[in-house]
C-alpha cells in the first residue's frame, strides 16, 4: 500500500520594523518584554549616537584648540564674560593659562599665567558696585581674584587667632549677593559681607546639622517656586561628601530673625565638587544612587530615590560607572545650544573612557565613548574640554576625535516579534537612513540577548568640497549644499534565535560631520513551527 507524501509548506517570509530608538539607551526594563504599552522604542546599546524626538544622529568629533605647556592634564576650564570682554581659561597642576586667542601649534610656555600647584580650580563671578570679578579656590593653592586684567591674590581674612589661610578654602559660591566659601576638610561655612570682595570672613559651623559626618563638599543657591508663608523660594543650600545637604532660607546669619534651616536630606553620595548641573532653579546631583533632582529628593524617602533619578533609565550604566570610576571627580555640565547634559566619570588608565549623555528635552540617554574629558565648559555656546597630556578641545566639531576615528553602534531592543515560542531565521536587513555625506554601515542580526560586536566597518571617502579650510580655489562655492542622502539598501545576514534585534554601526573619519540619522532598521526572517 503506497503512503501519500507530506507535502512540505513553504517558508513565508516576514517583515519586522524596528522604530529608532528615540527613548535612548534602556537598561531599566524586563529584557523579555522591552515593549509594551505608552513605552517608547529604546536600545540595547546606542554607543556615539544622540537621541532626538524624531531619530538617532551620528555624534560630532573633537578638535585641539591648544596643548599646555609640560603636557599636564587640564583640571578646569574656567570662562570670563563681561559684556564684550569673553575670555577662556584653562588650568593644570602648573597654572591658568589664557587660551582664549590662541591656537594649536601656538607655545603657551612664555605667555603669562597665574602660579599655581594644583588646576582643580572652582570659580564664581561675582559683581559689585567697584566692577565684575572672578573669584577662584582649589583647596591647595592660594585663592585669587581676576579683574579682567590681571590675576591678584584674594584679599580676605581669617577672624583674630584662626591659623587658616585662603588656601584652606576648597569651593566658592554667591548667595544673596554674598560670597560664601567652604572650608577644606572641615563643616564649616565662610561668608563675606554683602557686595564684598574682600575683608574679614565670618565663620557658620554646621557640624552640628549633619548626622553622617564627612566634610562640606560644596553649596550652592538653590530656588524653588515660593508657596505660602516661609514656604520654598531662593536657599542657600550646603552639600556634604557624606550625601547630606542642608538647606537655609534667609539673608544673613547675621540676621537671626530670617535666617534660618528649612531641613537636612540625604541624597546619596555626590562624585565630587563639580558632579551637578543646575537645572532652572533646581540642582540635579550626580550621586552613587543616581543623577538625582534635589527639588523631588526633599520629598523622596531615601530607599526610593533611585526610583526619581533621571538616570533610572540607564540604572545599570550608572552603577557601572560609579564601581568603575574608581572615586569621585565627576564631571557634569548642562550644554543648553546642543540639548545635551554630559556626565563624565574620570578616565581611567588602560579602560574605556565613556561619557553618560542625555538629551536634556526628551530625557534619553546614550554614551559617547573615546572621550576623555577631565573638564568641561560651555563658552559662547560651544563646548569645550580639558583633558589629559595638556589638551584643550572643543566638542562637537568636525568627523573624527583629533584625527582618529569613532564608531557608532546602535542596536535596538530584543524584541520577540509576536512570537516567543518560535524561532526567526534572518534573511535580509537594512538601514532606512539619512545624511549630509554617503556613509556605509554594517549590519548583522543578532538573537537571544547577544550582545557581541563584530569590527567596526571603515570610514566612508568624502571628497574635499565646500567645507571651510577644504575648499577647492576658483571651484567650490562657500555654502553650497551638498544635498541629504537617503540610503535603505537591504544586506543579506544571517542567524537564529527566539527574540531578535538589528546591531547597526557607521564609522567617521572625516574632516567633517557626517551627520548620519537613522529613521528605522527593517529586517526579514522566516519563522519556524514550535518545536516540542
């Protein structure tokens, strides 16, 4: 008897979309179920790519502005702007040098400088009837006041039988038109009188408010909207490396009957004297629980602050970098032009350096690797950095990182397609993508939380055309437009697995922004039966 033949069903192929990933680096989510209702499309990795609402766009490189004599790392990057009077600073272990005119070839060693044995400087400008000054501490060295012109030593003292002198204070700041100073290694607050730039400081102790101990690690003025009668407005707000923070309302502490403290809150462990930005009014604090904003922590029990970081969304990022970082000296800085807020642990020998990035609009995160800033500061709407073997850099700028190449990698959630019992075998991919210059990627599938990179394509040729300092004489037009390329070319991958996702990389090597955006990555795959 002849058995009829099982016919065998052909294959069908499948169409999956997998949307930009405008929700930014997600590390917060159950991996097995990344999407769902009212979430946003997030990424697995997004590394040298910044989220916007609408797609991810490829980062800008560095520049060197100008390198500091004897190579030292540059500890800050001060800037001085008083109407048309714009100036820029950057300070080593060696001294503060004026790099505001000067190039990348140019030798900083016989330009004038302040002295100095340590470049960790914090600074205030601060005005007074008498003109606007720059008034800077760093702990170590003696405090100095800038006029414009010239560098002078600070001219405050110390109270009758106080051995302390300026170099004993460690961080400055302004309040109700004050200059306040912290004391290193120490609780106590120093105060100057109102419009003052000089005289005798007096002395607020606060080892009595704090209950963990520790040093006054920086204050700062803090302002919430005003709410009833001696509710939130401006305070003057005293920051502990213990990760307390006392706030007071008031004018003076001279003046006993308004001033006064509003409370004491714990916000975790801050990573250092410059780990925050000022948001608004409010202060958000780089800490080892997360990127926390004083104004909701005041009203967060401590257990559940991670819960309220703006960091929640890269909570694995974050502990990371904190059990990396291998101490405190953060670095955060608000870049308002670009809608971007930087969070740079310190860089560390032999490791990757890795900057945590967030769109400061939407929210969304991403890391920005092969940067290496040890200061950051934004001048004239540019951003700047100071960094290792005398750099100073600005960020942002053309297509390569001082003539070395970067690589963009994104790859969106693990997505199961719908079917979690079946396995998908990918067929075809592509990058449906949009840019000033032809860029070429590489796509490959990836399954089952595979998190591998294969290495990195090669940078696209671009032809010198009408970029300024590029251009061809008698040929190119200056602001010419080059047109915007779409690419969606489909590439044959390969792979198996239950949940899918699509690891995209473009690399930049250019004298110019390649500007690359992705929109979408589609991929086809056939699905297999269940298997039992």
């Amino acid at each position: 008897m002849r058995t009829p033949k099982t016919k065998t069903r052909p294959r069908k192929t499948t169409l999956a979309s997998f949307p930009v990933p405008t929700a930014g680096l997600i590390s917060n989510r159950n991996i097995a179920m990344p999407t769902g209702q009212n979430q946003p499309p997030g990424a697995a990795m997004l590394d040298n790519w910044f989220p916007t609402p609408q797609t991810v766009v490829l980062r800008r490189g560095i520049v060197r502005r100008a390198t500091l004599p004897n190579s030292s790392t540059v500890k800050s990057v001060i800037s001085y702007v008083v109407g048309e009077k714009k100036e820029i600073f950057a300070a080593t272990d060696d001294g503060i040098w004026n790099v505001t005119a000067v190039g990348p070839s140019d030798d900083l060693a016989g330009l004038e400088k302040l002295a100095a044995t340590n470049g960790d400087w914090v600074t205030v400008q601060f005005s007074t009837p008498g003109g606007t000054f720059l008034i800077g501490v760093n702990g170590v060295d003696p405090a100095f006041i800038y006029d414009g012109t010239s560098f002078s030593p600070l001219a405050v003292t110390f109270p009758s039988g106080s051995s302390l002198t300026t170099a004993d204070l460690s961080y400055v700041w302004a309040y109700k038109q004050r200059i306040w100073f912290a004391g290193k290694e120490s609780l106590d607050a120093w105060y100057l009188p109102v419009d003052s730039i000089a005289g005798q400081l007096k002395k607020l102790p606060l080892g009595g408010v704090f209950n963990r101990g520790g040093t006054l690690l920086w204050g700062q003025n803090w302002s919430l909207a005003s709410g009833g009668d001696g509710g939130l407005s401006e305070q003057c707000v005293f920051t502990t490396t213990e990760g307390e923070v006392a706030a007071y309302q008031g004018l003076s502490p001279d003046d006993a009957s308004s001033w006064g403290k509003v409370g004491v809150y714990n916000v975790g462990r801050p990573m250092g004297k410059k780990a925050f930005i000022r948001a608004g009014g409010d202060l958000v604090i780089a800490t080892s629980i997360g990127f926390i904003p004083l104004g909701r922590a005041i009203q967060t029990d401590y257990a559940a602050l991670g819960l309220i970081a703006v960091s929640q969304p890269i909570a694995e990022e974050w502990r990371q970098a904190v059990e990396k970082s291998g101490g405190l000296n953060w670095r955060c800085e608000l870049w308002g032009e670009g809608s971007m807020t930087l969070i740079a642990p310190p860089p560390r020998a032999g490791a990757q350096s890795v900057v945590l990035v967030a769109n400061s609009d939407s929210g969304a995160w991403s890391r920005f690797t092969g940067w290496s800033p040890t200061a950051i500061e934004v001048f004239q709407g540019r951003l700047y950095f100071g960094s290792v073997r005398g750099a100073f850099q600005e960020a942002w700028v053309g297509g390569s990182d001082e003539g070395l190449p970067y690589t963009g990698v994104m790859m969106p959630l693990f997505n199961d397609l719908g079917g979690p019992a079946q396995r998908k075998i990918a067929k075809f991919a592509r990058v449906v993508k949009r840019s000033d210059y032809e860029a070429d990627e590489s796509v490959v599938a990836r399954f089952d939380w595979d998190m591998s990179v294969p290495p990195a394509p090669s940078s696209p040729t671009i032809a010198i055309g009408n970029e300024w300092n590029n251009a061809i004489w008698n040929q190119s037009v200056w602001n010419a437009s080059r047109g915007t390329f779409i690419s969606e070319d489909w590439r044959s991958v390969g792979g198996s697995g239950y949940s899918a996702s699509v690891l995209v990389q473009v690399t930049s090597y250019a004298d110019v922004p390649l500007d690359v955006e992705i929109i979408r990555v589609d991929m086809s795959y056939e699905q297999g039966d269940i298997v039992t």
